[in-house]
C-alpha cells in the first residue's frame, strides 16, 4: 500500500516536469502585420487551468530593452487568448489584445544586438510564454510601419504641412 502511494505521488510530481515534453506549446500569432492592424495573439497546447506568463519585448532604435509581462491562467483546453481574457494582476485591466505592447516599459537595459533593433521601417517583438518559470515557447513578431511597396516623400513646399 506504501509503494502504491509512493509510485502515485512521485507520478504527480513528475507531471508537469514531463509537462513540456508530452505537449507542443504554440504561440499564434501573425509574424507581420502593419502598425495599427489588430493582432491577435493566442497560446495552445499548455497546462490546463494552469498559471501562465506571456512576455513581449522590444529594442528600439537606441538598443534601450523594453518589456512587458501578464499572467494568465489557461482555459481548460490549455488555451490563453488575449482576445478574449483579460491578464490577472497586470499592468493593464480588462481584455485588450494589445495591451503586450502598450504597456512596456524601459528596463534600463541595453542590447548589443543590432540585428534586433527597432528601425525606421520595422520593429520585432519578441513574445515568450513560460508556466512556473520554465519557457515554452517563443516567437518573433514584425511591425512594419507602412505595407510594402508603399514609399514615403518628405515635402517641403511652401504653404503644405
């Protein structure tokens, strides 16, 4: 009967260690969209009704980090979508599928890692989904300030502002 315990309770503490090996954790998310498109940002494949941390982070163009990260809990069916659920103690309130970006802040770091740097045309954030500190998936995501194709002028004429 002690074995049986034993073998019950190491099994439970095995769970979620085996968690990240036996579920494919998906991040989905459109890789472009233009500046101002809705972006709907959804989590599949994760522990149901379980605690779930989602991060964005962004490097402007003078290599200054910028962050932010909410907690969620994940629907039954291991599912945490911003369209639809608002985070826990956040620091935004209410269901706001943007709310990841508007809501960084400035760490006070800075990033020697040009290629990631925002620019003039684009900028990358960089999504990462992660349940009681383990990571699980991450994806990058492109912001481009005009589609392409589309090409900008500066006009200078007298009397146009």
């Amino acid at each position: 009967m002690r074995l049986l315990a034993f073998l019950t309770f190491t099994l439970l503490l095995l769970q979620p260690a085996s968690f990240a090996k036996s579920r494919s954790v998906q991040i989905i998310v459109k890789h472009t969209v233009i500046i101002g498109d809705t972006v709907n940002l959804r989590v599949t494949g994760l522990p149901p009704n379980n605690p779930i941390t989602i991060s964005a982070e962004l490097i402007d163009r003078a290599g200054r980090i910028w962050r932010s990260s909410d907690n969620f809990i994940s629907t039954g069916r291991g599912e945490v979508d911003l369209s639809k659920q608002a985070p826990l103690a956040s620091s935004y309130s209410g269901i706001d599928p943007l709310g990841l970006f508007w809501s960084m802040q400035d760490s006070k770091e800075v990033s020697s890692d040009r290629s990631m740097f925002d620019t003039d045309q684009v900028s990358t954030v960089t999504f990462r989904v992660t349940h009681e500190g383990k990571s699980l998936a991450e994806t990058r995501h492109k912001r481009w300030r005009q589609a392409p194709g589309v090409t900008s002028t500066e006009v200078s004429e007298k009397g146009l502002v």
